[in-house]
C-alpha cells in the first residue's frame, strides 16, 4: 500500500479492510488468503489512483472473481505475492 498510495497508506488500508475483504460475496473470515489476493487485485488495478481504487472495490463487490482476473491473479494464488508494487 505505501508504495502505490505513499502518501495515504493508512486510509486505504482502512478502505480494504472496511470494504474489500470478508463482507465481499463468498468471502469469509476464514479465508483471509483469498482476501488479501482481492485487496492486492484492486490496488494494482487503482495505479495509485483513489477514483480507480474505488472502481475496482465497487468490482469486487459484484464479482471478485473478475478483479482476480483483470490483475492477472486469477490462476495462480500466489501471483499477487509476486507483483513488485
């Protein structure tokens, strides 16, 4: 988050954590891996952007699965891991 959103890590991490992980479809607390794959998806979609990070939150809502796939992470559960930010 810092390094996509330096000057405003915290309020976006609070935005992640508030809208973009288990209180998305099919998204349960237990499985927090599958969130934090969700919340790397929209940040490296938003390109730093607050507008666009708010696009793509308001994506997952609807369907994850399509943000998962726009960033490349949809076949691999580690690929967000690997995304250098």
């Amino acid at each position: 988050m810092r390094r996509v959103f330096p000057g405003d890590a915290s309020a976006v991490e609070k935005l992640l954590l508030e809208r973009c992980g288990d209180s998305l479809p099919l998204v349960q607390t237990s499985y927090d891996a599958l969130a934090e794959r969700i919340r790397f998806a929209v940040l490296k979609l938003s390109g730093g952007n607050h507008g666009e990070l708010e696009r793509h939150i308001i994506e997952a809502q609807k369907d994850w699965r399509d943000v998962l796939t726009a960033a490349g992470f949809a076949h691999d559960i580690e690929a967000h891991k690997k995304w250098p930010a």
